[in-house]
C-alpha cells in the first residue's frame, strides 16, 4: 500500500490544489540517496506570435527566465504543441495550424527540456510526414518525445522513470485504450508519468471524463498523472495515493487574452526508491515569457511509494 502526506495546499487563480490529511502517524522511512529530479510543465507553444517575438529577440527569448523553473533537475517534460514541418512557413495570427521553426526547439533544448509529449491535438497540424519531421528533428537536437504508441524510459542511478502520453481530445474511446498501453509497458520498478491531453479549454476544473480517464491511468499503474490542453490551471486530487495535476496550464503560449492563460504549475518531483517529494511551483507568463510567481507560495508534499 501506498501511503502519503500533504504538507499544504494552495490557491493558484481559481484552481484549488487538494489538500489531503492521512490518518495515520508519519513513521520514519530510509530514504534512498538515488535520485532523479523531473520538472513537468504545461503547454508550451513556440509558433505563431511567439515565433515573431522570437525573430525580434532572439531565439532564446521565451526561456530567458526559465533556470529559475528548471534549476537542478534531469529531466524536464513539457507538452510540445505544434509540428515541426520541413517546409516551415510562419503561422499567422489567429491560425491555429500550428507550425514551429527549428531554431525554437533547440532553443527549448538549450534551456534544459529534453522530453516532450506529442499527444495532443496540434502533432499532426502538417499530417503524418509533419509528424515524422518533428520526431525526427526533436531527436536530432536531443530531446526525447512521447506518443503514437512510442514512450521514453529514462534511469540514473538505480532510479528508472517511464514517459507515457496520450490524447483525449478528439474522439472519446473506452479508457481502457490507454490503460492497456499501461499493463503492457510499465515495469515493476519503473516510476511511470502518465501525460494527458484532455478536458475543456479554459475551464478552471476538470470534467467528469478527465477524472475517468486519470482515475484508470492511476488504477493501472500510474504513479501521477500530468495533465494539459485547457491552457489554465485546474485543480490537482489525490487518488489512492497518487496525485492527479488535470492541468498544468501555459507553459509558454501568446494566449493574452486571460489573467487565468497567463498562469501555470510546474511541478518538481524528486524520485528516490520509496519516495517522491513534489513541489507544487506557480509561474506567471509576461508576453510568452515564464517566470516564477513572486505572489504565490511554493508548496510541497511527499508521497511514500
């Protein structure tokens, strides 16, 4: 059995982050010092207005503050949302046939992401061969991608994490069509993010599918599960000792339109045999910029595995 404690919630714009009392007593447990540090972020969109601030600054400008996010960690996992096509042309304004040149990827790369999640609704903007492209060109530059049957397994010191994904978003299937992928890839000793691309746009809390679908990831193996496409924060659940973030929001967008589009979560996890204590971290976005809020507390919890 798995058992946990929650030192504290938080308010981030209207989600509420759960907070969970366990009745039992805290007991001592031998942490192992084997760990990996993962960060996992939102949506992170590099085309379109981001693009064109991009050709005015410079490249590296939508991470110029992202260290402070990023700051000690292994892996760091964000949702890639658009295609890399060979034939890049700039997407316009209001287009949202999302393409995304080169040069941003590695700029993202530069940063520190090195995993990226392509289950979501924008992978296959440009078809098949524009997904291809973007798999290819990821790999090129160094970072790993997950989805369209593919994972990532990545191990440091003893410690073996799994990357899974998938997309909701478009035609509803029985959960057991992700859970199955699961039972079939998961290790015993393997620390599995499950990530999906699920719920409503701009809705502040998840819906009835979202908590199906998550609580089937969990129910199978999942030991969190990481969501994103609502562009906003929603609230984070605990479930049979495992949390649940239904969204992270923006990561890195040009939705300025919003108070709620211009903030998101990234979550720390650090994983050792027995042990995963998270760091619930607000970010503000200034003009597809992200930083680390200045108004709203870090929180932190920790999981006994």
């Amino acid at each position: 059995m798995i058992k946990y404690f929650l030192f504290a919630g938080v308010f981030l714009g209207s989600a509420f982050l759960a907070l969970y009392t366990p009745e039992f007593p805290l007991k001592e447990v031998l942490i192992s010092q084997n760990e990996v540090s993962v960060v996992a972020v939102g949506d992170m969109m590099l085309g379109r207005f981001v693009e064109e601030l991009s050709l005015r600054h410079g490249f590296d400008y939508p991470f110029a503050f992202a260290s402070e996010i990023f700051s000690e960690s292994d892996i760091v996992f964000a949702n890639f949302e658009g295609a890399i096509p060979k034939d890049h042309q700039k997407t316009p304004s209001y287009n949202y046939k999302l393409s995304v040149p080169k040069n941003a990827a590695e700029a993202a790369h530069r940063s520190g992401i090195n995993v990226v999640s392509l289950s979501n609704n924008h992978s296959e903007d440009f078809g098949a061969s524009g997904y291809a492209n973007t798999v290819s060109v990821l790999n090129d530059i160094g970072i790993a991608s997950v989805g369209k049957n593919s994972d990532h397994t990545y191990e440091k010191n003893g410690v073996k994490i799994r990357f899974m994904g998938w997309n909701d978003t478009f035609a509803h299937v029985s959960p057991s069509a992700f859970t199955d992928d699961v039972y079939a890839s998961k290790k015993e000793d393997e620390f599995l993010i499950a990530s999906v691309h699920f719920g409503e746009e701009y809705a502040t809390t998840s819906n009835a599918r979202q908590k199906e679908v998550a609580h089937a990831l969990i129910n199978a193996g999942a030991d969190v599960v990481i969501g994103t496409h609502p562009h906003v924060a929603e609230e984070m659940e605990i479930y049979h000792g495992r949390p649940i973030f239904y969204s992270l929001g923006n990561f890195i967008f040009d939705q300025y339109f919003s108070e709620e589009t211009q903030k998101g979560l990234a979550v720390k996890m650090t994983i050792r045999e027995g042990v995963v204590e998270y760091e619930m971290l607000p970010i503000d976005l200034t003009k597809s910029q992200p930083k680390l809020s200045a108004d709203a507390a870090v929180r932190k919890f920790t999981v006994f595995r």
